[in-house]
C-alpha cells in the first residue's frame, strides 16, 4: 500500500532523513519506534505532505506521490493524527468532527459521524462541549475520530498516547486494534513501544534519521537491542 524508498528529507540544511526504507501493507498495524529526534515524526510529515522529500519517492497504491500536498494526499486516502492532537480547540466537539469530512460531498458524513459518535460514546455525549475544555483523553479520541471522518485507507497515528493516564492509554490501543480490524490500515508512531508492538504486525526503529532494525513485532518483542533500548529491562542474551 505504502513505500518509501530511500527517502531523504531536510530541515534547511539539516538532514533530518537518510535514505528511509519503509513499506505498510494493507490491512496491517505498523509501528515506528524510536528515541526522541530518531526522525519520527518527520517521516510521518514526510507521508503526509508537510514536508517534501529532497531525495526518494513515496508511493501509495502504487502511484508516486512524492511532494504532493496535504489535501490532495487526503483524498487519495492517507490521514494523519498529529502529535499534539491539533483539535480546534474554540470549536465544539460535533464542529471537529464535521471538520474531518469537510473535503467529502456524499451523503453519508451524517451517518458517518453518527457511527463515530458510537464508537466514541464521550463525543456524543459532549457533541457541544467546546473541544478545547476536554480532557487529554478525550481530545485525543476526537483527533482519531475526526480523522476517520476522512474515510482513510491508510491512518497516521502520531504518539497517540502521549501524556495520557495509563488506562486511557489502555483504552486509545484497543480503538486502535478496533479501527484496523474494520478495515483500516494503520502506521503508529510511538515511545510506548511494548504497547506498540503488542497490537503491531510489523515494526521499524529509528535513529538519528535512519531505520536500524526492522522485523516481525513479535521478534522485535524479542530482540535483545530493543529490549534493552525501548522495553525498559535488561536483555538475558
């Protein structure tokens, strides 16, 4: 569904990229770990169309679509949640997610965020609140569900679980889980690299701009660099 190839993207004269390598596969939860700075993030911005690539090409589908915007990368089906959330804050809660589908013109956003609204009871019950008087938790379900607002093929999950309380975060994995098993396919930026890896079918870690490691999520679970790195305990290998 998704490849990048040898993708190098810059920050004026910094380069942030070093030739990223990275496929998603329909159907699939991919996770890219790493450190703070270890380029993330601007991969994500990189398949989004925040930022363009100096260097490589993304394709998605099978088309090259390397520099293309934002908006035109969002009707062909890609979707970012970025870190941070970025809800309109002096919006209520139904205006975001009506935001979500504002490039649409079928006749189902009504239903649409009606099945949203069901998915996340919170919102419906708080369809008026002004969006930026909820709590981390909440603003972060608004942020996926006005995403999926767009009808996305692929979701960008960026550091969704970010500042959230454990059972929140706990909460946000098993919508996760929930939204690919519909048929979504997902690429989950994330610090929180067991829970990560324990709903991913495939991972990838960074540093310093570069993918180092990639595998199975099982065999990275596994994997002696990454448990001693990201996993919080030491390796016995």
């Amino acid at each position: 569904m998704l490849k990048l190839t040898n993708v190098e993207t810059f920050y004026g004269q910094i380069q942030a990229l070093k030739g990223i390598d990275l496929e998603v596969n329909e159907g699939k939860i991919i996770t890219l770990l790493g450190a703070n700075g270890a380029g993330k993030s601007t991969t994500m911005k990189t398949i989004a169309g925040l930022l363009k690539p100096k260097n490589g090409s993304v394709e998605f589908n099978g088309e090259n679509v390397t520099g293309l915007r934002p908006d035109q990368l969002l009707r062909k089906g890609i979707s970012l949640v970025p870190e941070g959330r970025a809800i309109l804050t002096s919006m209520t809660v139904l205006e975001n997610l009506e935001m979500g589908a504002y490039q649409r013109n079928d006749k189902d956003v009504r239903n649409d965020i009606e099945d949203v609204m069901q998915r996340f009871p919170i919102l419906k019950e708080r369809q008026t609140q002004m969006a930026g008087t909820l709590s981390g938790g909440q603003q972060q379900m608004l942020a996926i569900a006005r995403a999926l607002l767009s009808k996305p093929k692929l979701l960008l999950l960026d550091e969704p679980s970010m500042g959230l309380a454990p059972l929140i975060v706990a909460d946000i994995f098993k919508i996760i889980k929930e939204i690919n098993e519909a048929g979504t396919t997902v690429l989950l930026v994330e610090q929180n690299a067991k829970q990560a890896l324990k709903i991913a079918d495939y991972g990838y870690v960074m540093e310093t701009g570069k993918i180092i490691i990639e595998g199975s999520a099982q065999s990275l679970l596994e994997d002696p660099r990454v448990v001693e790195a990201y996993l919080g305990r030491k390796s016995t290998s």
